[in-house]
C-alpha cells in the first residue's frame, strides 16, 4: 500500500513520462532528446519504496529503447547509424549513474539520521529523538483523546559497577536492561535512552494500570537474568510512573517530573534496604 507522498510523487512521475515519451517520439532519431527521461527518473527516485534505485533506470532505460522503435523516422536515418546507438547508450548509462549517486545519498541521510536519533551504545532511541517521540504523542493525545503514561527507569548501582568490575561489566549492565525493556513492551510503546543510567518508556494509549502490568513482566525478565548467575552483581532498576492527565494541560517537563520524583523515592528505598543489609 502506497503512502500519500509515494503516491503524489508517483502521480506525477508517470504524468511527467507520458508527456517526455510522447516528445521523445515526436523529435528526430538523430537527436539527443533521450535526456528528458532524467527528469521523471528523477521524481521516481523520491518514492520511497524497495528497490527503487533499481526499477526506476530498469524502466527508463526501456522506455528509451522502446520509444525508438515509434518514431517516424526510424527507417529513414539521415546520420550514421553509430550516433544513435551511441546517443542512447549514453543515456541509458546517464541514467543509471543517477540512479546509483541517488542510492549513495539516500544511504549516507539514513546513516546521519541514525546517529542523530539512536543511542550508539544500546542502539535505542537517544534522548533528542526519544523527547521529540514523547512532546508529540502528548499533542496527538489532545486531540485524539487516548491514554498516555510514561514511566522513568534508572539502572540501581551502576556506578558500583564500573567501579568496581570495569566499565565494559556497567556497558553490559545498561545494554542487558535495555534489551529487556525493549523487548518487552508493546511495539506501540517507545524506549529512550535519557542518559547514563536513565531510561524512559512512553506507553502509548495506555493507561498506568496496563503499564504496571508491563512492568511486572520486565522485573520478571530481570528476575530471570538474575537467577542465571551470568555475573557478580545483581541485576536491577529503579522506577516512577506518571499518567497523562487530559484534562490537565501540563507540559512534558512537569508530566516527566512526575514520573521523576516517584523513581528517585523509589531510588531512596532501595538505598535503604542496601543499607540495612550491609
């Protein structure tokens, strides 16, 4: 199923072609009119579907070949043979060099996007991209009046552990906790790395209640980990929920200081019990 942009550009990419084949008919074989074809491949190269950068000068490149065989004055050449085929196989090769510089930048803006939107150490979203999420399905729940929570997530005695079994044991700590949050929640919900040890989900139309059971289920997956022995430390997080109230226009700072206060009061108790043990 096409998107609204993939079919507008598709739209007029083939209107665009009619009108460039039907002048590539009309103008004589001995001519370089092929070259217009650049303009079409061009609006095809922004639709974004798979193998593009291949279909796109598959199909010029033909039409190009096809469009000689339609004009009048196919059997009555007035120039060396030569310079027609070699016309065309200019640029029928023209074509396809656009194609590929085109493939070449599309993967190099993906490649920046990439690194200007995900955490390279857990490979979720960063906290630029993982806000941005956060402020947006704030407004679309304004307006479309659906249950929004987040939840703020902070990895107990991080520091402990770098300190005391090296920084690649805390690398392995984050990545752990965040491979089982991710893999825990809803494909809806969203994960962001805010920094350090801090994560925070956005739970999209999803009320606390719902999210307190997700939750459950990604303390048992800690739980699991732990059990397994893998290493010295224990395995384990801190946390703070807060639900979006519609009724109540408060602003993704206040929404997230919410969440924020419930984690470090949680933090505190764990604290507690550390010391009581010790």
């Amino acid at each position: 199923m096409l998107s609204s942009r993939n079919a507008k550009y598709l739209f007029f990419a083939l209107l665009l072609t009619a009108f460039v084949l039907i002048l590539d008919i009309k103008t004589p074989l001995s001519y370089v009119a092929a070259f217009i074809y650049i303009f079409p491949l061009l609006i095809f190269l922004q639709i974004r579907i798979k193998n593009i950068y291949v279909v796109s000068p598959v199909f010029f490149s033909t039409l190009t070949i096809v469009a000689v065989f339609f004009k009048p004055d196919m059997f009555d050449i007035p120039t060396p043979v030569s310079v027609p085929i070699f016309n065309r196989s200019l640029v029928i090769s023209t074509l396809w060099i656009i194609a590929f510089l085109s493939y070449l930048k599309n993967k190099s803006d993906e490649q920046l996007k990439l690194y200007a939107t995900t955490d390279l150490l857990t490979g979720i979203l960063n906290r630029r991209a993982g806000l941005l999420f956060l402020e947006q399905q704030m407004r679309m729940a304004q307006r479309q009046k659906f249950a929004l929570t987040i939840c703020f997530m902070d990895i107990n005695l991080l520091k402990e552990v770098n300190d005391k079994y090296g920084h690649s044991e805390g690398d392995w700590l984050i990545n752990t906790i965040a491979n089982i949050i991710k893999e825990t929640i809803r494909e809806s919900d969203v994960i962001c790395r805010l920094g350090g040890d801090e994560f925070l989900v956005t739970f999209t139309g999803c009320e606390i209640g719902h999210a307190k059971n997700i939750l459950d289920k990604i303390q048992k997956r800690v739980y699991e980990v732990n059990t397994e022995k893998q290493k010295p430390f224990t395995v384990s997080f801190s946390y703070g929920f807060a639900e979006y109230d519609l009724s109540d226009k408060i602003s993704m700072d206040e929404l997230m200081s919410v969440a924020d206060k419930e984690m470090y009061h949680n933090k505190n108790k764990f604290k507690e019990q550390i010391y009581q043990v010790k």
